[in-house]
C-alpha cells in the first residue's frame, strides 16, 4: 500500500504538461446551498433478494444477526452513513398492506408479489422489523403508503398506528407488538409511480387523490412526517408542475425518477458486464442527462413555488442493466462494476449542484437488486464500486456547496458521442475542511487538472482514488478486493497543484491551503 500512494504522490507531481490541462478552480468565499445529507438516501424494496436474505435473515439464522437483521451487512452500511432508508417500495408499496406485517410472525398473511417474481410474501418484514434497521442504522425512516390499492382509512390509520403517543385502540396495539413509544417516521410518500404501476394515472387524477388522501393523515406535532408526492420521471415535467401548481400547501416534496439505461431502451438494457467503450460512453451521457430533467423540473417549480418550500426528492435513480443469466427476471439482480462507481460519483455532483431543491436522492436499491452497494451470497458479502463511491463522498454530506469553475475541460468522445472529460463539485464539510470531488469519465486516457482555489494558496490534497485497469471491473466472493479506493494525495509546487487522475476514476480530497 506505502508503495502505490508513493507511486500516485510521484504521478501527481508531475510537472504541468505541455498539452492542455483542465483548470478547476474552487471559490471558497462564496458557499451556496448545504447538500442535504439524505441526498445520499437508499431504498430498499420488497424485491428479490433485496430484504430476505440479503439483509433480513430472521432471528433464528445461522447466519450473525440483531433482531434478524444482518450483522455484516449492517455494519457494512453504518460505514456509509446512511441517512435514510426509504421502504416498502416501489411498486410493492401500492399493494402493500401494513397491517399484514404487524403481530407475531408466524401468524402473518402470506402474500404474492405479483410485482416482483410472482413468489411468497411472508412479512416477516413489516413496520416493527423496518424501524429496528433504520434505528440501528442511525438513519431516518421514509415510509412509502399505499394509495394503488389502499384506502385513505388504511393509510390514516398506518400514520396513527407509528405516530400516536396516545391511548387509542390502534396505538395501544403497537405497544402490544413491542413498541411503547412512537416512531419517528420523518417522511411519509403518498403513493409510487402513479402514472404506471401505481394505479396508471393522470397527473391532474393523481394530484386530486393525493389531496383527498393527505386530508386524513393526521399526525401530533412532534411526530408529523413531512409528506412527498409521487411525481414523474426522464424528461416528463406535467407531473412536477400539475402537483406543485395545486398541491403546492400540502406537500413538502415532489418524487422524481430516472434509471440510467445504456441503449436507453427496456426491452434489451445492454450487459452489466463485458460491454464495450461505445456502451461505457452511452451509460454515462445517458447518466448526465439527469442533468437536464433536474433542471426541467426545477424551473417548474421555480414557476409555482418561488418561495422554494418544495424539494425536488430524486427517490430512485441509479444503473438499470438486463438481469445477469440464470437469475429470476424478477429479481433484478445485475452486476456492479468501476462504471457504476462512476454513473454514482457523476450523479453526486449533478445532485449538489442542486442542492437548494434536491434534498433527497434514494440509490435503486440498497442490497442485491439494481446499483447496489452490497452483493450478498449465503453468509458472504462483497461491497461493490458503488459501496465504495458512497463511502468516499461521506464527507459531503451536510457539507455547504461551492462554486467550481471548469475551463478546457477536455471532451471524451467515442463514435458520435461527447461528454465533458471531467467533473467536478466542491464543498465546505461540517468538518471545516475543503472537499474536492473529481470524475475523469475517459475509460481509456488520464488527465491533467491544475487546481486553484481563488484568493488562496494551496499546499496539497489528500483523500482516496478509485479506478481500475478494465471498464468491467468489479468484486467477486473470490476477489473482495478488485475495486477498492486507494490513499491519493499531492503537494503544490510553488503554489500550484497539478494532479494526475488517472483514466476512469473517481477522486476525493481534502484541500489544504497555505497559512
Ligand atoms: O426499483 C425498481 C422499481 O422501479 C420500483 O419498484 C418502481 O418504483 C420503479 O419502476
């Protein structure tokens, strides 16, 4: 290890080249909008192998657990910070009955879920077991209600059955499952994907529900979640505005969904792994797209809600690649390579530069289904490059965004296709300290940066990389190891820092300035 960081210190010392360097200039003076820490939120649905198994293996496993969750993946995710867990669903969410997963287990429903795979629901897993993971993972609940095929009656009830510190029937019932105390639900979704599997609706149906519904979710005070409404995704902007237009006092967030596909189109996603350049270059423009549909939607809301009390909750986003052979379609468990890692850390910049009205994302999904951060097998777990691009950004959680100037940024072209060489966000940590994200998106070429930081002096950066030699690099229960981040630092030479990322990498830093 002393070897490599003596090699990556020895290649960013490199002097300035003679061919072009992307200058990025950081203007410390001038922060904007704190990056809410929930913008790195995950999701964890009733799918696959995402909760049974892959993180609830019930109190009788051999496998090591507290209260049935597991301990490793537990551990493992207390590593990231998660702030919030966003659950049920999805899908599942608008065929989810919450009463279905409260008293002794053994005497729960079983289900079918018919969303996903067709197989047993048992509800091992329902509200009791869903705050025991939140508040071991020190993280915020985001409960997802059911308005598909739920009542208003349902729902209300659900709210006062976690939030009532009073002696009703329901409230006295969650004392008798367990739980003497409300819990703290600190937001509450009115429904998922209504305009497809949550009941194919129109926006201005939906919106005319998501009123009826919110009246009677009453909750005391200190227990009132905030509530989202479900809202559209890709380049659709009707949903954001029709809600925000006539919804605009009884909601406190807009939901927003976009799956990065590489060929853009579901019926054939393109392979996790063992694709080509041209596929690496069409995930990626497809991820910064995003970009643009943020943008989309925030103007609406600038339009209808100029006082910016709506947040703009981007509450599933990530890489949606075709199943991996020989695993139930249902399931949705893909592969999890150094392009994620990267599709991750372009979309953390993208999200704070839109920190004043993104203010939630949620990673489709947590374990085992989609852009994971950890892949599970029996008692083995593996944290994937995504884990890994989570774990490094930490710090920019709650951090104040700052302003990042590019110039000569490289393009990096394959075939008709262009996007910027690099990405960049920086930010003042709650730590006091100056954090630097860096992208090089090339799969194939390092690339120089000169880095400033206006008014100042640097004297060096310290932080983690992560990168690989192959495009498809990924870890195995063979090789745990393949993809992980590696120390990164530089020192300034004469006031000026010139670093050396190396092809498709990530880079995080702490900048230090001269005294
Ligand atoms: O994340 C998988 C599914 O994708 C969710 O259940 C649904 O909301 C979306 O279509």
């Amino acid at each position: 290890m002393q070897a490599f960081k003596r090699t990556i210190l020895a290649l960013s010392l490199v002097a300035a080249p003679a061919f072009a360097q992307v200058s990025v200039t950081i203007d410390a003076a001038h922060p904007g909008a704190v990056i809410n820490k929930n913008v790195y939120g995950q999701f964890a649905e009733h799918l696959g192998t995402g909760i049974y198994e892959g993180m609830w293996v019930g109190p009788g496993s051999k496998i090591p657990n507290t209260k049935g969750w597991r301990n490793d993946v537990v551990g493992a995710l207390k590593n990231l910070h998660v702030p919030l867990v966003r659950w049920p669903g999805g899908c599942f969410a608008d065929e989810y009955h919450w009463k279905d997963g409260t008293g002794p287990r053994g005497k729960r429903p079983v289900k079918v879920n018919t969303n996903w795979g067709g197989v047993e629901e048992s509800n091992a897993v329902g509200t009791h077991e869903f705050f025991d993971l939140v508040e071991m993972l020190g993280a915020d609940a985001y409960v997802n209600g059911n308005l598909g095929s739920g009542t208003p009656q349902e729902m209300s009830e659900w709210i006062e059955y976690m939030t009532s510190d009073s002696k009703s029937t329901l409230a006295d019932l969650r004392r008798k499952n367990g739980r003497e105390k409300p819990f703290k639900v600190a937001y509450f979704a009115i429904g998922n994907e209504a305009w497809g599997c949550g009941g194919n609706m129109t926006p201005e149906y939906y919106t005319s529900l998501y009123k009826h519904y919110k009246s009677f979710l009453k909750a005391p005070d200190a227990t009132r979640p905030k509530f989202i409404a479900s809202g559209g995704n890709d380049n659709d902007t009707h949903w954001t505005d029709v809600i925000s237009r006539d919804a605009a006092h009884q909601t406190d967030g807009i939901s927003f969904h976009y799956y990065t596909i590489p060929t853009g189109k579901w019926e054939g996603k393109g392979a996790a792994t063992g694709f080509s350049e041209a596929d690496w270059m069409a995930t990626l423009a497809n991820t910064l797209k995003i970009d643009t549909y943020i943008s989309n939607n925030v103007a609406k809301l600038d339009k209808n809600d100029p006082q910016k009390k709506i947040g703009l909750f981007v509450d599933e986003w990530g890489t949606w690649y075709d199943v991996e052979k020989g695993t139930n379609a249902g399931f949705l468990f893909q592969q999890n390579t150094m392009r994620d890692a990267v599709v991750a850390a372009l979309n953390f910049n993208i999200f704070h530069a839109h920190a004043d009205r993104v203010r939630m994302t949620n990673i489709a999904q947590m374990v085992n289904v989609l852009q994971a951060m950890i892949i599970t097998d029996k008692d083995k777990m593996i944290l994937t490059p995504t884990y890994h691009a989570y774990r490094m950004y930490v710090p920019f959680q709650d951090a104040a965004s700052l302003p990042v100037a590019l110039s000569n940024n490289v393009a990096y072209s394959v075939g008709a296709t262009s996007i910027p060489g690099v990405s960049a966000s920086a930010a003042r940590g709650k730590d006091g300290k100056l954090w630097l994200a860096l992208v090089n998106t090339n799969a194939g070429q390092p690339v120089d940066v000169a880095l400033d930081v206006a008014g100042q002096k640097i004297a060096g950066v310290s932080g983690q990389l992560l990168t690989a030699d192959a495009m498809d690099a990924h870890n195995t229960f063979q090789q745990t190891g393949a993809v992980k981040p590696v120390p990164f630092g530089a020192r300034a030479v004469g006031g000026k820092l010139s670093l050396k990322l190396p092809a498709k990498a990530v880079v995080v830093v702490a900048v230090e300035s001269q005294p």
